[in-house]
C-alpha cells in the first residue's frame, strides 16, 4: 500500500529549484503509488513557537491561530514527512522555521494525538558546490530532529550550485529526486 507523504517546501522562489525538485519527487513517489500533500510554507501565515507551554491546552497540538492549524493534521496521518529547502546563510529560510519548531508540542510526552510520521527525509539546496562545509549544521539539525521525534532518516540529498531559479535543469537533481521518490 502507498505511504502517505507530507512534503513541506521552505522556498518562497515560486517557480525557483526547490519547486522543480519538489514536483520530481512527487511525481516519483506517486508513481508508486503515494499519496503526496504538498505545503509551501513561504505562503502560509506560521509563525515561530512562543514557548507558551500551552501545546495541547486546547485540544490541539498548538494554541497559536494561524496556518499551523493546516499542518497539524498532516502531522498527525502522514507515514513520511520530506522537507525541501533551500540554504539561507547557512540554515533554513524564516519562514518554514516556525512549521518545524512548533512540531515541540509532538515532542515530549506528547498529546493526545500523536505524530503519525516514521519517516523523514530532507533535500538541501544552495548556491555554493555540493559538500561545503556551509551545508553541514543544516543537516546535523535535520538529524537530531529525526533522533528526537523518533523518526526513520529515510537519506539527505545535498545539491549545490544552484544560483538562478533554472539552475537545477542543468544538473541531474531532478532525476535523482524522481528515483528517490520512487523508492520512499
Ligand atoms: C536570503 C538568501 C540567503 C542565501 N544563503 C545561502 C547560503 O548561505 N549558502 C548557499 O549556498 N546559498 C545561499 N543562497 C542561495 C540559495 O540557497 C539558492 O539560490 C537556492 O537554489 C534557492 O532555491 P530556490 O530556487 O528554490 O529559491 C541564499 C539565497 C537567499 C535568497
């Protein structure tokens, strides 16, 4: 049976990279025969975490209005979850943080709904060449996210030497993503 798959794109390029990618990866992975659910939280309204401590207050994982209500039940029914993102000096763009940092309320003891997510996997994009030291702590962060949330690292594909929004034609990323979308 096909894994349903949260995929959260960070880039607020609109038809830059991170989208080309995150269209090869979802036509691999339905292919197979997954379900694919795609956010772009450049264009939701997220913001961070305000360490209230009121997660689970109100019956939701998050007290806080806004577009993380969308996500929650997401979280709550996806088997994987794929980030794509490009690098912004050297970590991830503002406006995916706060999707990531209120996933806190999963954390823990929890609630009573848990994350239904097993799975992980993260496609780092940036202008400087693949395997700069740049690239390393978005990464290392991505792991320790998957060790605490309990989650399977399901791989990290790192694809440097992307400037213009069309770079990534010239590359073999998006053959690369489709495959791996096909193997999720
Ligand atoms: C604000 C900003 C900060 C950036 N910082 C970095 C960086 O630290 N390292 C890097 O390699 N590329 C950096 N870049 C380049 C982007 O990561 C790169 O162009 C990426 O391909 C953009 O993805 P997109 O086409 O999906 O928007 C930065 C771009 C912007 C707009």
């Amino acid at each position: 049976m096909g894994k349903k798959i949260m995929l959260l794109n960070a880039s607020p390029r609109r038809h830059g990279n991170s989208d080309k990618i995150a269209q090869a990866f979802t036509a691999g992975a339905q292919q197979k025969g997954n379900e694919v659910t795609r956010f772009d939280a450049a264009f939701m309204d997220i913001g961070g975490c305000t360490a209230c401590d009121r997660c689970w207050s109100k019956g939701e994982a998050c007290v806080i209005e806004d577009d993380f209500k969308k996500l929650e039940p997401y979280y709550e029914s996806s088997d994987v979850l794929l980030l794509v993102s490009p690098l912004y000096w050297g970590a991830l763009p503002a406006q995916v943080k706060g999707a990531i940092d209120r996933l806190y309320a999963y954390g823990g003891s929890g609630g009573p709904k848990p994350l239904a997510i097993r799975e992980a996997a993260f496609i780092l994009i940036g202008e400087l060449e693949t395997g700069h030291i740049e690239y390393k702590p978005a990464v290392e962060a991505f792991r320790l996210m998957c060790d605490y949330l309990g989650w399977d690292n399901r791989g990290v594909i790192v694809q440097g030497g992307l400037g213009k929004a069309d770079d990534v034609l010239n590359t073999d990323a998006l053959r690369r993503v489709e495959e791996f979308g096909r193997e999720i």
